[in-house]
C-alpha cells in the first residue's frame, strides 16, 4: 500500500478557497484521516489599498488577495478511497485540477515535483510581513502626503524607488523645495 503523499491541486468556486480549507480540515480531523492528508494551503498575499470613507476621507488598509484563485492545494495520500471521497464532497469543491475526461475509479494525477516546487517556491517567497502595493507611482505625478511629519503637505515625484517601495518626493516647506523620502503608504495620488 502507498504511504506517500503527493500534492493535488483542487478547483473550488471563486471566493470559497478559504472556507474549503476550513471545512476540509475539519472534516479529515473528525474522521481521523490525519496521516492521509499533509498541508492544505490556498496562497495569498496582503496588499495595500485606498478607500474613501463616507466623510470623504481617504483611509489604506490591508487586504489579503487569493494569488491561485479558484485553487487549494492539497498533500495527501490518495490510496485511501474514503480520503478521495471525503475530499471531493467538501462543499464547493468541483474536483481536481488534471483529471478532465478522466473516470470517477481513476485516481486524480499528482503534481510533478518540479511543478509543486515552483509553485511552493513562489509562495514561501511572499514573506507573510510582505505587503504588496496596488498603487504604481510614476515620476512627475503629484502626491499628498497622508502620514508622518509632513502629513497634509503636496509634492511631486522625483523619484520611484520600487524596490523598496519608497519615493523621493519634493515638498514646498515655507516657500523652499525639500526633498522627502516617503513611504509608499504614506502617501497617495493627488486627482
């Protein structure tokens, strides 16, 4: 009998990767299946966004985007029927990724390991303190700056530094140009 867990990609409903992970991972611990199925993961990453409030103040705050959606990536042990089962009727799962056409006695294919170790790498690259920024700056755009000592002053862009996510801004402070190295969050586009 096989013992060896492999990776599978499931395709679930747009918006219910979360839930789908929830829900399998409670339905394999209640059934004890725990040596069966490894890691279920569904990749994401924070990013920054601008919203207005209804007082007309603009406000940035952190939401997590799902990077695979529509997937959850599951390590488990297939040989076992009853594993196959519990994991197809998790509710919004619509079956594997790679098994179009395929019959319902046929085992879904696993990942090949240079496809799972890109896939993993990609994810592990996203450091959980790394937040992506939806806004891109350009030299010469116009920005108010929202945070920080030089919180309510305007400035234009001298330089975009996107490595590092920062930008060499000039702001007029008392009739004179000063150069201000902000971050992107601190500031946002003048309209």
């Amino acid at each position: 009998m096989d013992t060896e867990l492999k990776w599978y990609i499931l395709r679930v409903v747009n918006g219910h990767e979360r839930k789908v992970k929830e829900h399998l991972l409670k339905e394999i611990n209640i059934r004890k299946m725990d040596s069966y199925v490894g890691q279920v993961l569904t990749p994401s990453e924070k990013v920054y966004q601008t919203r207005k409030s209804k007082d007309g103040k603009t406000k940035k705050i952190t939401t997590e985007r799902n990077t695979l959606p529509g997937y959850v990536i599951v390590q488990a042990n297939l040989s076992n029927g009853e594993v196959l089962h519990t994991i197809r009727s998790v509710p919004s799962v619509l079956g594997f990724l790679n098994v179009d056409g395929a019959k319902p006695t046929e085992l879904p294919k696993a990942m090949r390991e240079s496809e799972i170790n890109r896939l993993l790498g990609k994810i592990e690259e996203t450091d959980e303190h790394e937040v992506k920024h939806e806004i891109s700056y350009r030299k010469g755009e116009r920005v108010k700056v929202m945070d920080g000592p030089f919180n309510g002053f305007s400035g234009v862009i001298e330089e975009v530094l996107d490595d590092k996510k920062k930008l060499n801004v000039v702001v007029t402070i008392f009739g004179r140009n000063t150069p201000v190295e902000l971050n992107y969050i601190q500031v946002e586009k003048e309209v």
